[in-house]
C-alpha cells in the first residue's frame, strides 16, 4: 500500500511561501546535478498527488498545479463539488471537504508509489488524522522572515525520527519517519 509523505521545498526559517504566497525565492538558488538526481528520484516515487483548493481554481486556467507536471493522479481538495477533469492525460478530481476520502482514493491510485500532500493546510490536516508516513524537506539557505509556515497552526505534537539526510548543491534533503 501507498505510503503517504508531506513533501516541501522551505526556508531555512520555515517558510514554504513568502507573505503573498510567492516562491520565486526557490529558483534564486542554483540546482547542481545532485539537486536534479534527488528531485528525479523523489518525483519517480511519487503515485499520485493530494493538494489544496487554492490550486484547484487554477487548472482550468491552464496551469498544471502540483502532479500534473509529474503525470500522475491530482486530487484537489475543494468546497464546491465539480466532475473531474482530464488535462494532457493526468485526471484532476476535486474532492469536496473530505481529506480522508482524498488521501484513501489517492492511495489507490498510486499502488506501491507514494502519495504526496502538497501545501501546508493540507499537510496539517493529514498529520492531525495520523494519515502521515513521512516528512520530506527540501531546506534551502534563505530567510525570509515572514511569510507562509507549513507547520505553524499544526497545535499537536509529532515525533518524528530521521530516515536520511544529505547536503546537496546550496541546500540540505532532510527524510522523517513520523512515529504513531
């Protein structure tokens, strides 16, 4: 079965985002060849994708939010119900208030890859209904000071033991098993 992973680019401060939502700052730093083997081995692991409503109005506007660009199952979490759509072969099923029923059906669908949960409120919810396996964070060396935490309003503790570490190019890969 699935595993299921937060997985996140972040600032050395925590942040996944600055305060408008913007991430331009990840491409300020420059991908050595070990950056793109790590991104092509996680992406390769990778089922099917659980993400959040705020991406789920962009798909008709022609942007391939969060699985689309890696080919696999999207589910996006939304408030208003809508028939899945098909875009350049990958399905976007909108899921309404359900996260649970989500990351169930996204598990399926990615057999014995693993599901990734992109966005912080999503990954908060996952992790309160103990529906996460793994931590994965990709920590590059920016500060922000501000911005969009993908941990903060999380309210509960959760242990966690370190899997793998690896400094690569300008950053580090930082692996967690979540213990239940």
């Amino acid at each position: 079965m699935a595993k299921v992973l937060v997985h996140a680019t972040v600032t050395l401060d925590g942040y996944m985002a600055d305060p408008e939502g913007g991430v331009d700052w990840m491409f300020d730093v420059d991908a050595t060849g070990e950056d793109t083997e790590l991104v092509n081995r996680i992406v390769g692991e990778i089922g099917a994708v659980v993400g959040g409503a705020n991406r789920a109005r962009t798909v008709e506007d022609g942007e391939e939010p969060y699985g689309g660009l890696q080919g696999v199952p999207v589910y996006l979490m939304t408030h208003e119900a809508q028939e899945p759509l098909v875009k350049d072969g990958v399905t976007y099923t909108f899921v309404v208030d359900d996260i649970v029923a989500a990351v169930e059906a996204a598990k399926t669908d990615a057999g014995d890859k693993a599901v990734s949960l992109l966005g912080g409120r999503i990954s908060r919810q996952c992790l309160q209904r103990g529906l996460v396996d793994e931590i994965q964070l990709h920590v590059l060396p920016i500060l922000l000071g501000s911005g969009i935490s993908l941990f903060e309003g999380l309210n509960q503790r959760v242990n966690l033991e370190l899997v793998e570490n690896a400094a690569f190019g300008n950053g580090v890969h930082l692996r967690y098993r979540v213990l239940r």
